[in-house]
C-alpha cells in the first residue's frame, strides 16, 4: 500500500485488518516542520562521544562510521536535547531560530 | 552495550513518530531496544509511546508490535510468550527471542497492576518496562497513583484550597521485589548506560523482569524540553528515584556522589510552582522528609559492604 | 465418513474432549461456574501430556482474552472458556479480538448476568456481545457442543473471525448425554493444520498490530470486519458440508424440525429446543401442525433465509432466553421481526421470555405457547410479549 498516495486507500484495497506490515513506516511521515529552532554541528568541536545520538527521541543524529555526521531535519523537532547534553566545554551543537536557519543566516 | 556496534544497527525506533519535542518515552523505547535488539516483540499499553508510534498506517516500530488495550499489556506479552514457549517445545520454532511489554505508569501502577502482578506471579520469560511520567499524560496530565505528592495535576490540582495530589506515590518497584521475581530495578531518563546495562541484564536471565524508569514529561511536569535527560538525573541525584536494581532478592543501590536537596529539583518544574508559595513550606518539608525516610529504609535493604582491608 | 466412538459425556467434557483433539498452541483461561470444567478437564489432558498446548492460568478473565489476543497475534490457534461475568469482564477484549481479526475460539458456557447474581442458564451474557463482531453459534445438547469446537475452528482461521461456541450451562455443561466422537486423527485432520500469513512472530514480515486509527482509517477497517461476517455465512456452510462428510452429521445456519406442513411454529435457541422437539412430537400425535425452527448460527444471523422458512407459517412465537429490557422484546425477537419486515412478511408473532436465570421451562408451558398461537390465528389479541413462567 503506498501511502503517499494523496487519496486514502478504501476498505476495499486496503490491506485486511488493523495491521500495518514492514516496520518503521513513521518515516514517511517527517515531522521537521515541528520545529522553531534547529540544532546545527560544529564538527570542529566534537569528540563523537555520540552522547546525542543515544539521546535523540527522533533518532534524527545521524552517524556514519563512528562519527557524529549532522542532523536529520526531516524529522527533528528541536527540542535542544542534543546541545544540552554534548559534554563538550562550549558545545559541539548549537541552536538556531529556524526561521534564520531558512533564511540561510546562521 | 557498546554504542559503537548499536549505531551500525538499523533504528529499531524510528523517527517520524508524533510525540512532543524532548519526550522522555520516546528516549526509553529507542534506548530499551537498542539493548534489546532486533529479535524482539514489543507489546505496548494504550499511553502515550503508543499512540504517538503507531498511528496507522505509520508506525515506528521497526520490531514485531502488538497493542490490545490499556490494562494488559502484563497480560497480553504472557500470550505472545506462551505461544513462543508452546512453539519451541512443539519444534516449530527455532530462534531466540527478546519479550518486552512497555506501558506507562497509568496503564502499570494503576488499571494494569492486575494484569502485571499475575504476569509476573506466574513465571513468563518477559521484561515489563514502566515508563513512568507520574501521570496519565496521554489523556491530559490526570493524577495516577505513580504521581508524587503535591504535584500539580487536572485532577488533583493545586488550587485555592488545595495544593496538588495529597497522598504519597505508590511505590511499585517495592512491590515488584515483593514478587519474588529475579530482576527489579528503577532506572531515570538522563543515564543511558544505567538504564542499557539494566536492560541488558534483565534480558540475560530468564524469568519475569521489571524495569521501572522515571521519564520526565515536559508538556505534563512543565519544563523546557532541552533538559529532560537533566531532570532525570536530578531525581536520582536528589534521592527523589533511587537507581538500584534487585537481583534474586539482593538489593545493589547507586549512591549519589552528593545527595542534593530536593528544592534543586522541584523548582526545575512547572508542576510544582504553587509549592514555592510561603504557606506551603510545610509540604516541602513533608516532601523532604518522605525523600528521606525512604532512602533510609531501600539503604537498609542493601546488604553489609564488607570492610576495606586495612 | 469415519469411525466414531460412543461415549457419555456431558457439554462441558465433550468441548473439552474436541479442544483436546484440536490441540491448540495455547490455552489461557479463568474459572467461572458453569464453565470451569471445560479448562479444569483441559489441564488435566495438559499435566498428563495428552495435549503441546501451553496452559496459562491467568488471574481474570480480562487477562484470559487479552493472553489468548497475544498468543493468537502471534500466530497460535488459541482457545479458552468462561461464562456471564467472565465474558463481561472480558467484553472489552472481546471486541479487540473480532477488531483485530484473530481467530480465537471461546467456549461460552450460557449464564445469566448478575444483578441478580445467579450461577444458572439463560442467554443474556451471550446477547452482551452480540454485536462483537463474533461468530455466535448456539448448541442444543452435548453431541451439537462437540460437533460445533470442531468446526469452529476452520470457521475462525477461514473467515478470520472469531467463534464462540455455546452450550446452556448446567442443562446442557453439565447433563450427561450419549454422543459419537471422531478418532483423534480423524479430528486432527478435519481441523487442519494453521498457517497464518501474517504473526507476530515472523521477523521477515515484521507487523504493528493494534495501530490507532484516527477518523481516517477506522470506519474502513469496521467495514472489513463487517463484510467478513457476512461473508462468514458461506464459510460456515462449507464447514459444514465438509463435516457431514466426515460425521454424518449435518449442520447448517439453522434447524427445521416438523416445518414441512407446520402452521404455527416456536423460534427457540439452544436447550429449549431440544424440550420443544418433545413437545411437537406430542403434539403432532394428536395432529396439531406444529413446528420448530431452532436458529444454530445467531451471528451472522441468517436472516433471509430464516424468514424464507417462515412463509407458510400462521402464527410464530419466538422464545428468548434473556430480555433486552427494551420495553418490548428480548433480542431473538428483534432479529425475526426485521427479518419478517425485510421480507415483507406480516406474521402474528408473540415474544416468550423465559427461563432467566435458569427458571425451568416445563414441557406444558411450551405446549400453552402453541395453544396460545392458535388462538392468535383465529383473532385473539395477545400482548406482543408475554413473560412465561415468572411469578405475577
């Protein structure tokens, strides 16, 4: 069933019972546009303790090879764990409005 | 558990789930899994980690996810784990697998202590994870008996003549060890190797597990998001919810380095404001003293240290 | 047709002696009278390995469906048993199961719902969830009992919907009656082996079952579930068909006794039936066009074709074993007055109340139902229910 489909499926094709088959499909479902900051990464400050990562409640850190990448903005909320609870002394993460993020002055 | 493998690993939680920004559960379901593993059946109680994760046709359940109703999830993970057991004596299934009920305080201490204390009482190789926000959050922040006392809540709030919820929380964790099962330990969000550890260890033994996590709510205890994991470690720091675990009966308690007082942890919340008006210093004493008390009762229970040898 | 086995046995040993050849993967269970025998016998068959079903005694029977949702989502054949507050107690799991498609059996031994607490027959708990989203078939007498576990249990995994089985406690749980009993492979065979496509347990084919459903979905999937049991009517006849081969006896969606030339009839359900049958060869002795027509399957109620056996008939009196306390009519008569209506039928009808917690009915209260319908016939008014066998 493709639920990107902008016209919901009717009872009659959509699969039986209150089910949904294959996990994870929340992803499809981005809820970046919560946010009214962002957290950007300041690589050159960070230990990739991944101390974010095991925080998220989005999983929206994303780590490839044992390093601390960036930020999944389709599905973070802003919600500042991430900056709050890098150990690093003044921050591997900060928080930006999102509007100026968009606006592309950060 | 080594963070280092667990983000090679494919999110077992994953994003796109609808709970508030900085939720505590959502941090207790993505850290108990990642412990856990792939091979898992999660079944989870009406609340808030279940509405929020599964709301068809989007899920964010990357394991096998049941929920039946509020009540029972102690009840219905022993149905998933009894036909596991029917199945592997009958040869028809050959894999190990990890059975976890989550559910929140509402749905454990409350309306589904019946359904738990039997699971329990009865032996089922299951893990039950509490994540316990002191309140029925999902329905609108409503008194539960996991809601500590003068907590402001919709149904016990602090108002002109009366100042929040009156009577002590229920302790369930007590009641868990009085169980007799061979795994009992309280964990906060804020300590994640605490809280994996415990996991990790529940899961290596066999028989019925419960694991009780304080998981602070900014929307129902009123704070900003960004210091959720900081007020979980709060609790713990303040004696407010010890970290200790219970195995077969043996009590092993995590000392803070500072045992802070508990103002350092009240002021942090919304939910207790109405506390830091003059006339109710009295229940900030009571507060203080029943934080107190009890810490000097679960030391009790700890086991003599042997003496350092001179 | 096979070999059967005569032996005595009352409602409760008999579905007990079916849910042993059926063996299912798990049985999870809470005791209430009448029912408690049925699990009682059953984990005497478990402690003496007879059965692989993993017996889970559970502490209510709110947690008896809510394991039997659990094992069943997870890819068992799940059965349990249990009676009026039980089945109240586990109404709400009830109807998650028939939501969730699962094909549970429950062997719904037929009491009366308290207040007043009464341990004795009537159909009110079963009539509490009529509208589940359950298969509801009444048993007349032991042999029916068996017959109908076996068969429930093809109905269940085919239509996906879930089946209770019901038996009138003590008349029936606990009278002791002569039946014929399939071998066990023969039993094993005809119910067949259970293959889900989709369970928890496949970690190929991973599911989230029990999502919320917001305005979007809910009413799509209430359609599915109602279409099903719809669709279930043609399932539990090719079930039975199937077990006509293999018994040699034949079941349908209801029972036509002395129907052929009858001209007043009594609609009855379950026991009754059977004292009825009694009545009407009486009767029929001394000419009297008598007749009874016993529905089998409630839900789905086979409405058409129930109203279709009625054309000829000059009066009906419809017996319910519990009151829907609408002020008019217990919930039987509801049903064949809009089958009636629906088919454009105006028969005089009389509704009986009867034997609520298991107030006897004698055999010449049912005789004075069919003088009452012949009465009715000639032109006598009578109130559209009459209340029989209380004390005024």
């Amino acid at each position: 069933m493709d639920i990107k489909k902008k016209e919901k499926p009717g009872w009659k094709t959509l699969p039986e019972f209150d089910v949904i088959v294959g996990g994870g499909t929340a992803k499809e479902f981005k809820t970046g546009d919560w946010r009214s900051e962002r957290p950007i990464h300041i690589p050159e400050k960070c230990i990739n303790c991944l101390t974010c990562f095991m925080y998220c409640p989005d999983s929206a850190v994303i780590v490839k090879d044992g390093k601390m990448m960036g930020f999944d903005y389709d599905y973070c909320k802003g919600c500042g764990i991430c900056m709050h609870e890098c150990p690093v002394k003044g921050k591997a993460i900060k928080m930006v409005s999102e509007k100026d993020a968009k606006k592309g002055c950060i | 558990m080594n963070v280092k493998e667990v983000v090679k690993q494919k999110e077992l939680f994953t994003g796109g789930h609808r709970a508030c920004a900085g939720c505590g559960a959502a941090i207790v379901a993505r850290q108990v899994l990642m412990a856990a593993g792939p091979n898992t059946v999660v079944v989870s109680a009406t609340g808030c980690l279940e509405v929020v994760s599964t709301i068809f046709p989007y899920t964010a359940w990357n394991v096998p996810f049941l929920h039946s109703a509020f009540e029972n999830s102690g009840a219905t993970i022993c149905g998933v784990e009894a036909l596991y057991k029917s199945w592997m004596r009958q040869g028809k299934y050959n894999k190990k697998v990890n059975f976890i009920a989550f559910g929140g305080d509402g749905g454990t201490y409350d309306i589904g202590l019946q359904s738990l204390s039997g699971a329990m009482e009865r032996g089922h190789n299951i893990l039950y994870v509490c994540y316990n926000n002191e309140a029925y959050m999902n329905t609108g922040v409503q008194r539960s008996g996991a809601t500590p006392m003068g907590a402001d809540t919709t149904t016990a709030p602090a108002g002109k003549v009366r100042q929040g919820k009156e009577q002590f929380r229920k302790d369930l964790t007590e009641i868990m060890v009085a169980h007799k099962i061979p795994y009992v330990a309280q964990a906060v969000v804020g300590n994640w190797r605490d809280l994996t550890s415990k996991v990790e260890k529940a899961l290596a033994i066999e028989g019925p597990k419960f694991i009780n996590v304080l998981q602070p709510c900014r929307l129902g205890w009123s704070y900003k998001p960004e210091t959720t994991c900081e007020i979980g470690r709060l609790a713990a720091e303040t004696c407010v919810w010890p970290l200790y675990e219970v195995t077969n009966g043996v009590y092993k308690i995590s000392k803070p380095r500072e045992k802070k007082p508990v103002l350092e942890w009240l002021q942090q919340q919304g939910r207790f404001r109405h506390l830091s008006k003059p006339e109710n210093k009295p229940i900030l004493d009571a507060i203080q003293a029943n934080i107190d008390s009890n810490w000097q009762t679960l030391l009790a229970k700890e086991p003599p240290q042997a003496p350092k040898q001179p | 047709m096979a070999k059967q086995d005569i032996v005595a046995r009352t409602g409760n040993e008999a579905m007990a002696e079916a849910m042993r050849q059926i063996n299912p993967d798990v049985v999870a269970a809470y005791p209430i009278t009448p029912a408690t025998e049925v699990v009682q016998i059953f984990a005497s068959y478990v402690a003496d390995g007879l059965v692989d079903t993993e017996f889970v005694p559970v502490e209510s029977e709110h947690s008896a469906m809510s394991a039997c949702i659990g094992s069943s989502a997870a890819g068992g054949r799940v059965m349990t048993g249990t009676s009026s507050q039980g089945l109240a107690l586990m109404a709400e799991m009830v109807y998650i199961a028939a939501g969730l498609r699962l094909p549970i059996i429950l062997a719904d031994v037929n009491r009366a719902l308290s207040s007043p607490i009464n341990i004795h027959c009537d159909h009110s708990d079963t009539m509490m969830v009529r509208d589940s989203g359950w298969v509801q078939i009444f048993s007349e007498n032991a042999q029916e009992a068996y017959d109908n576990m076996l068969q429930a249990v093809r109905i269940a995994e085919t239509a996906r919907i879930p089946v209770m089985v019901t038996t009138d406690g003590f008349i029936i749980s606990h009278g002791m009656e002569r039946i014929e009993i399939l071998d066990d492979a023969t039993a094993k065979a005809f119910v067949g082996v259970y293959k889900p496509k989709d369970y928890l347990l496949n970690f190929d084919r991973v599911l989230t079952l029990g999502a919320i459903d917001l305005q979007d979905y809910y009413f799509e999937h209430r359609m599915q579930l109602a279409e099903a049991m719809k669709n279930s009517k043609s399932v539990i006849m090719d079930v039975a068909k199937d077990y006509s081969k293999t018994a040699g006896r034949n079941y349908g969606l209801f029972e036509l006794y002395k129907m052929e030339d009858a001209k007043f009839a009594i609609i009855a359900m379950g026991s009754t039936a059977g004292t009825t049958k009694f009545v009407i060869d009486g009767l029929r002795a001394k000419g009297l066009k008598v007749g009874l027509l016993k529905p089998r399957v409630f839900r789905p109620f086979p409405k058409d074709e129930i109203a279709a056996a009625l054309k000829g008939l000059d009066a009906v009196a419809v017996m319910d074993r519990s009151d829907a306390v609408n002020g008019h009519e217990g919930p039987l008569a509801v049903e064949i007055k809009a089958a009636l209506y629906d088919n454009g039928l105006n028969k005089p009808l009389i509704n009986y109340i009867y034997g609520l917690g298991g107030r006897e009915i004698k055999t010449e209260e049912i005789e004075s139902i069919y003088s009452d319908l012949s009465e009715i016939a000639k032109g006598k008014k009578m109130d559209r229910v009459t209340y029989l066998g209380v004390r005024e």
